[in-house]
C-alpha cells in the first residue's frame, strides 16, 4: 500500500456513485466522453479535486480521511447556469403576455425596487440560496440598472465563496424613465466594478447591454470600449428572442444586416460572448457565432412560457460551424430554477423538431458544455484533478413516482445509468437534490 499523501485537515473525501464528461457527446461516441464509476472516490483539498476514481483504486493512498459516503445516489458535477436575472425571482411565472408586452408589465416594474439595498440584499440571498438548493453551483446573472444591486449579489456570492459571473444592466432607452441610465455614468459605474470584482475569488464581470432595443449606438460603443480595455471580461446579453424584438432592432439599427451585427459592429461579439436564445437566428448567424467562439444560452422553459420559438439546438452544434451552447433557466421568464427541469423542456422542445435529446448530451449542457461556453473548463464541468470541486449529490428516488420509475436502482452499463439520469431529468426537481457542495464544502443539504 502507498504511503498517505500529507494532507492538512481541510482534506476531505467523498465516496458514491459518480458522472461527468470528459468529451463532448454531441460530436463524439458516449462511451468516448462519459466517465460512470458506480464505486467511487472525490478527495477534496483546499476547494479543488485532490484525486478521484474508483474507489479501490484511489483510497488506499487515503485511508486516514474521513470518507462522506452517499449510498443510492449520483454525484454530477455542480449545475452551471448560463443565463437568468436575480432581479426577476419575486415575479416568476407572471402570466399572459409575449416578451415586449411582458417586460412592460411585470419585469421593469420589479427591476425599480432594486434601488433600495435592503431589497436587493434580501432577494440576492434568496436567490443564491434558491440556486444552491437546486444543485447550481455557478451562474451567469442579470442584475439591474442600480449599481448597488450589481455590488450586494458579488456579496453575497462571495459569502457562498460561488463562482458567480455577473455585471450592472445597461440601458439608456425604450425602457420606463426610472430604469434609464446616463450611458457615460453607466459606463463608468461598470469600469469601477470590473476593477473592483473581476477575479475577485472565485467573481467574475460581465459587461450587459440589456439587449440592442434599449441601448443607444453611444452606449454600445462604450460597452466596446470597456471589452476592449478589459479583454477577458464577458459580455452577456440577449439576441433575436422573438420575431417583435428582432423586427423593432431592425428599425432602431438600420445600418445593421441582422440583429448580431448590431453587437459585432461595436465589438462585443468574441469568445467571451454569451448570448440568450437565439431563437431566431438565421444559419450566417450561427456561422459567424461559431467563427467568433461565441456562445449561445439555451433557455427551453423561457422560450416556451413566453411563445418564443423552439431554439434549433441540431444548428448550434452542427459539426460544420459548431457553437458553444449550454443551459440556462432565464428565471423569470424561465419557470423553474432547476436544471433539471431545464432538461426536461429541452427534450420537449427537440421533440417538437421531430429530434430527439438524450440524458447525456443533457447534463452535459449543464456542466462540461457550460463551463467550455463560459471559457471556465480549465476550473469547472468534471472531476480532473485541480479543477474546483463544485458537484452535486442527486436523489434518484427522491418521490415516490421517482422511486417507482427508478426501483432498481444498480446501473451496470451507459444505457442503465442513462435511463435513470432520463427519468430523473423528466420527473425531478428541486426535491431531487439531497446536497450541493460549493469547492469542497457543503452548502446545501445533509452528508
């Protein structure tokens, strides 16, 4: 038996049944890019994977830790979600209206509020709580116009130690006077964040014109004067959601050829770049997101709950002008903070394409896919030794119509595991969550 690593106290290890992504399923053969280890060990030291494999194999060098063990469970990697507004949580499933009308409504009206600090700091806690509980790890967030709203969430992400990407909405027009920002103030405030949370920990900035309709040429520019000064920032906003908003661009930008031109004409479309949904693109779109390294938030429960349109995933990752792509909840527009319900509208929006998405190609949207969209897969998406050790203990019996769907639970194959991953990702939820570690620790949940 090898001698035991010298490992300080913080160490820990976790034993159970593990599955995450070492490829891509979308281009490569599922035996290639799963890894299934139905005994297995997570060695966590000083919040990143210290070793991992099976059980035998790994923990006779570590025999001297205290083992966390989940029996009748699968750890995944944390959940990453690409695309949703904390300022949206209070208002999710506000009824009966398409995108424009519905922002009108119900969305600006709940943003205002996000003046006052101890709202802000109220519903950031819930949210990010909210975001633990359904075994999200790392987000990509929307916040509002109001500096203050942008400096809380950091706040209380840092408290969590979560890896949170995030930054102050810009907008200068078409929006309510009270959610109007001056675009030169704006772009200061979001200087003196990026300089103040970018790489703070485990935070990370986001430059976020709220999507063409409600900037001004002025204030896209000075987005892309910042992107340009910060370089390995994000740019993360909205791109052809509904037929409405891509028609009314094309009368604010008629210099534009398409609504992605109106961001790469000022220098925002980059493999930084995140863009949500992407309904309504047409193929030169997709191929020019694909030659940038951009990235596309899929948003299945938003874009059914609003009547977006169906999201041609099959496009994104075709093999000729592949795109980045992963998933995203969109709360409030989204109907859920769970990811697994995510996947669950995702098949559907697939079937109705006459398509079909399986539970790998899925979860790995959810993980690997995401973090490779987020140019994190260096830190986040699987269990490779010295990445961060973000993961997420699911319950596959976790109801009772769970537990019948899944009564035996032993997989001893890919097709056995894939059939229980399905049947959770259709009829799981927030309930399916037993815990969520956030770099080692456990944030939610019990061991």
């Amino acid at each position: 038996m090898p001698d035991s690593p010298s490992l300080p106290s913080s160490a820990k290890a976790i034993r159970g049944a593990f599955l995450d992504f070492v490829g891509d399923p979308f281009y490569m053969a599922e035996p290639d890019c799963i890894r299934y280890i139905p005994d297995g060990l997570l060695v966590v030291e000083n919040g990143k994977v210290q070793a991992f494999g099976a059980y035998e194999a790994v923990q006779q060098a570590y025999t001297h830790l205290e083992t966390t063990t989940y029996t009748n469970n699968l750890i995944l990697p944390g959940f990453i979600d690409l695309h949703v507004h904390y300022s949206q949580t209070e208002m999710i499933a506000a009824y009966g209206a398409q995108l424009l009308e519905w922002l009108n409504t119900y969305v600006f009206p709940t943003e205002a509020k996000f003046k006052d600090a101890e709202h802000a700091r109220n519903i950031a806690s819930f949210f990010l709580d909210e975001l633990l509980r359904n075994g999200t790890t790392t987000a990509l967030v929307l916040t509002t116009i109001f500096p203050t709203s942008v400096d809380i969430l950091f706040e209380e992400a840092q408290r969590r130690n979560m890896r949170l990407i995030a930054g102050q909405v810009l907008m200068s027009r078409n929006a309510p006077e009270y959610l109007l920002n001056d675009a030169k103030t704006a772009y200061q405030q979001t200087r003196e964040q990026i300089q103040r949370w970018h790489g703070k920990e485990r935070l990370l900035y986001a430059i976020t014109p709220r999507f063409a309709i409600t900037s001004t040429d002025e204030e896209l520019h000075l987005a892309g004067e910042l992107k340009a000064e910060f370089p390995d920032v994000y740019v993360h906003t909205h791109l052809s959601e509904n037929r409405q908003e891509v028609e009314y661009t094309a009368e604010l930008f008629p210099n534009s050829k398409d609504y992605l031109n109106v961001y790469e004409q000022f220098g925002l479309v980059g493999d930084r770049s995140v863009f949500a949904h992407c309904v309504q693109l047409d193929d030169s779109a997709f191929q020019r997101l694909s030659e940038a390294g951009a990235a596309i938030a899929f948003c299945p429960t938003s874009n059914l709950f609003l009547g977006s349109g169906l999201f041609r995933l099959s496009q994104a990752k075709s093999e000729d002008y592949p795109v980045k792509v992963g998933l995203a909840t969109d709360v409030g527009a989204g109907t859920s903070l769970s990811l697994l319900k995510t996947m669950s509208d995702a098949y559907k929006i697939m079937q109705l394409q006459g398509e079909s998405l399986g539970a790998f190609k899925a979860s790995y949207l959810a993980t690997l896919g995401a973090a490779k969209a987020l140019s994190l897969d260096d830190k986040l998406g699987n269990f490779e030794v010295g990445k961060e050790a973000d993961f997420v203990v699911l319950d596959l019996q976790a109801t009772p119509l769970m537990a019948l769907r899944n009564s035996a639970l032993e997989a001893d194959s890919l097709n056995d595991i894939a059939e229980k991953i399905f049947g959770m990702m259709i009829l799981g939820d927030d309930r399916a969550v037993r815990a969520t570690y956030v770099a080692g620790a456990l944030a939610f949940g019990e061991k």
